[in-house]
C-alpha cells in the first residue's frame, strides 16, 4: 500500500505503521455510537453545592493547597478565525453596503461590531492603526465605509486578528487598561491557582506558529501582573505531537497523495491528553482560552473553581483510603461491598453483571482498578441553548455504567428514543475540568490508558478541491477522558462566558464597566 517514500515519511512523522493501519481500519469501519441510557442530572448524576458546602469546600482547597503543586492548563493553540466568519463574509461579499440598517440586515454581527467599536477593547489599537494613515473612525461610521472598518481588524495591515490565536484578542476593556484572553487567564491564576510560594502555574498548549506570538505578549505582561497581584508567573508551553496526527484518506479509504507525498492531519484537541499527562502537578485547572469574563463578575467563577478542587479533593482522600485498605489486608466482603457502594454512589460506576457474580478475589480486582485511576470533577451549567458536550449515563464496553461527557456528534439522533434522551438533558459541560492524573502513591498515570479508541469522529474535508476524510481522535473531555473517575457539579451559568463570535464580547459577561 505505501511506497518506501512514503513508508520514510510516516516514520518521520513518528508513527508506527500499526497505528496507521488501525486509522485506516477506523475509517473502513466507522466509530459505534455511544451507549447513552439516560441523560444525568441534579440528583441523579449532579450533584447541587449549598452556599454553606460551597464555602467549606473552598476553605479545604485553601488548607490542603499547601501540600499539593497546582497548576492551570489552557488550551490555546486554535486560531480566532472562526470567531469572525462572519467578518470575512462581508468584507467578501459586502463591501457595497453601505448602512447601518442594511447591514443590521444582512450582516447583524458585522453591524453589532460597527455600532459598538468604542466600547470594545480593540478600539485603540483600530484607532492607532488608522491613525497612521490619517483617518478616523468616527468619519469612516459617518461615510458608511464598514468594509475599510472590519477589514482593518482582520487583516495583517491591520490588528491582523483573522490570524490571531484566540488568547491574543483583546478582549476586555477596563478604565486604565485592556486585556486580552491569555491575560485573564493570568489573573484568574492568581486568584484560585496561586501556590503557597505565591508562584502561578500556567500551561498553554500552543500551534507552532503563535508560540512566539505568546511569548512576546506575556513578557511585556508579566511583571506588570506579577506587581498587581503580588505573585510571580511560570509560564510553560507545549505544541500538539505530530506523532498524533492521522492520516487522510480519499472516499475510498485508500490514502490520500499530493505531490509532496501522504496528508496527515491533526487528530484534534484529543490529542492534548499527552500534553496534560506530561504535566507534574497535583491538582491540575482545566479552562478554555475563551471562557473568561471582567474582574466585576469574577467572584463567582473563583468561589466555584475552589470549590470544584475541594470536592476533589475530598473525592481523593476517600479513594485512597480504600486503595491503602486494600493494599494493607486480604479483601473481606464488607470491605468489598463498602467499595462497591462508594463506587456506585460518589463516582457513578456500576459494575457489569459478570463482576457481581464473581470471586472476591475478582472483585476486589475491578474495585481496585476502579478506584486506582484519574480523577476529574466537571462544572455542569444548565443548558440555555449554548453549545457543547452534555452529562450522559452511559454503558462502557466493558459492560459497566457511568457518568460520561458525550457529544451529540456521538449519539444517533436517527433513533427516536435517544432523540428523547438528549431533548431531556438539562445540563451540558463548559469545559470546567479540575483533575488529579497522580495515584495515591504519587505516581503519575499513563492517561492514553484511560481513553476510549472506540470514541473518534470521521468528517468530511476537502483539500485543493478535493474530498477526503479527515478523522479525530476521541475528544479531549469526553473519549479521551472516558476512563476516569468522573464527578459532574452544578455550576452558575455566570461562570460560563464563552466567546465563539465577536459579538460575544458585547455580552454582560465581557463588559468591565457597566457604564461602558
């Protein structure tokens, strides 16, 4: 199937010719769909804080947090162009118009933008950048010249954001000072993720090409922040391993050439759990670059962060002290119901009906192996219509039941009675991880151990006109996450301001000055 070029460039690639006749297989065969039973929620696989547990919570984080190495984890590597597509749309294809009611019309983000340029935190440097060629933006409003407006924003001559990474917009406008996403994310540090050193542990997984991009804009940063909240920063990075990419095939699953060889192409944020799993802290933070909001509503989203880490750590504590009780003695049968019932009741994991039946010896096993694994603890928003993965009861392919984050891209909405399922969800996941990867030795877990290969997702892609298939590897919170121990906490929507478009940034959640 492949020629000794191509065989050369696979290895440079640093993947093993099995793992590419396993891509090959998936796209032949496809990826089943997810076992969804019911959907979880408060009750019945979330579980509710009262304001008193939420404080208790958050004063055992603060005591604990001592002996423990915290650190926050960002993904940040995507590229902002998705957040204006409708942006480029009209600089495309609408450059003739030329009034606001028009444009409300047939370009209402376009138009939100127009008519709310001085509020937001981009304006003085649109304004600087047109101030060079002598222009105002005031007169250019006046004149109905949108297109020169917003292709100034997105093109290179200009703030260049259609090719920004996300962290690096501006996205907050305060009264002495704008800041970009990165830049909240090293605030919010210092608030929930600040070590008894007073040293703040960030991590972005970045591309390649805007990792210099990072680096220029927090070492202009740092210390400025450093002095503002009495911290100092350690800043890491990491790029997502080519060695994760898959290879595209055509619509016949035979691979997909070009004249400079085979096309791989990246196997998607999944990828990223060998990025986390090289990561050495205790008590890990898991944000996405775009989910920030102004220092006027940050409160909550701290008080439920530390909150979150308490509740694991509590879930922690409990977990060792039966893996040290099985290490210390033989496995009696109350030990091993004990187990079983905590499974069952703290973490959501029902054994299959082959482990009931079993041997002691057998069950205390699976207990041990159940027990003995990562833990997260996920934010749980109710659903008002915002995207993302929702809090599923799931059956594993071990036979087991548990609490699982599932895409609907996962779930065959074809069948009725799982269409019902999904339309009685309540929840969904705003990505609001906070996690363990070590065991109760301190021993770091192999995280590729713990995820479902049978979870991937095959999309249809073209390249230079051409259909291909493009495959990604189980997504980083939901399959690659698959194995671990998985709590879902109710979170207040308050806590999620998520920015997909730019006309999020005009949103309650991203205004700093409610005079603004």
């Amino acid at each position: 199937m492949f020629t000794p070029e191509e065989k050369k460039q696979i290895e440079n690639h640093g993947i093993s010719m099995e793992t590419i006749d396993k891509q090959i297989q998936n796209f032949k065969t496809g990826f089943p769909w997810m076992k969804v039973l019911e959907p979880a929620i408060v009750e019945k696989g979330i579980t509710q804080i009262s304001k008193d547990n939420l404080e208790k919570l958050g004063d055992f984080y603060e005591e604990k947090v001592g002996q423990l190495k915290v650190m926050k984890f960002t993904p940040a590597s995507g590229a902002a162009s998705r957040m204006f597509k409708e942006l480029f749309d009209f600089v495309k294809n609408g450059k003739e118009v030329h009034d606001i009611a028009t444009l409300k019309n047939e370009y209402p983000i376009t138009a939100d933008v127009i008519e709310n340029l001085e509020s937001m935190a981009l304006y003085n440097d649109l304004s600087h950048a047109f101030a060079s060629e002598n222009k105002k933006i005031t007169q250019l409003k006046a004149n109905g010249d949108f297109a020169a407006i917003i292709n100034k924003i997105l093109a290179p001559d200009g703030l260049n954001y259609g090719q920004l990474p996300k962290g690096l917009i501006q996205f907050h406008k305060y009264p002495n000072e704008n800041r970009t996403a990165v830049e909240e994310h090293l605030t919010e540090g210092s608030l929930y993720a600040k070590n008894t050193d007073g040293k703040v542990y960030l991590h972005l997984t970045v591309s390649p090409e805007h990792k210099e991009k990072f680096e220029e804009k927090l070492n202009a940063s740092l210390s400025d922040y450093e002095k503002k909240y009495g911290v100092s920063y350690d800043i890491s990075y990491s790029v997502q391993d080519p060695a994760t990419d898959i290879i595209a095939v055509d619509m016949n699953n035979e691979p997909f050439r070009e004249a400079s060889g085979l096309v791989f192409r990246p196997g998607g944020h999944g990828a990223l759990i060998n990025n986390l799993g090289k990561l050495d802290a205790d008590i890990i933070f898991i944000k996405n670059i775009d989910n920030v909001t102004t220092d006027r509503l940050k409160r909550e989203t701290v008080e439920y962060k530390k909150a979150l880490a308490g509740f694991l750590l509590e879930l922690k504590e409990q977990i060792n002290a039966f893996l040290v009780q099985f290490d210390d003695q033989e496995p009696e049968e109350n030990l091993l119901e004990e187990s079983m019932h905590f499974l069952k009741n703290n973490i959501g994991i029902i054994p299959p009906s082959d482990i009931i039946r079993s041997s002691i010896e057998e069950k205390k096993k699976w207990c041990r192996s159940m027990l003995n694994r990562p833990i997260r603890v996920c934010g749980m928003v109710k659903n008002e219509g915002e995207p993302g993965g929702g809090p599923f009861w799931a059956k594993n392919p071990d036979g087991s039941i548990s609490l699982q984050i599932v895409e609907s891209s996962q779930i065959d909405l074809k069948n009725e009675n799982l269409q019902v399922l999904v339309e009685r969800s309540t929840h969904f996941n705003p990505v609001d991880i906070v996690c363990s990867i070590k065991d109760y030795k301190g021993n770091k877990f192999k995280l590729e151990n713990y995820r479902d290969d049978q979870t991937g997702f095959i999309a249809i892609k073209s390249k230079d006109g051409k259909d291909l298939k493009a495959q990604e590897l189980p997504g980083l919170w939901n399959g690659a996450m698959s194995g671990w121990n998985t709590v879902f906490i109710e979170v207040p929507i308050a806590t999620f301001n998520p920015v997909k478009t730019i006309a999020d940034l005009l949103r309650p959640g991203h205004i700093a000055n409610v005079n603004n």
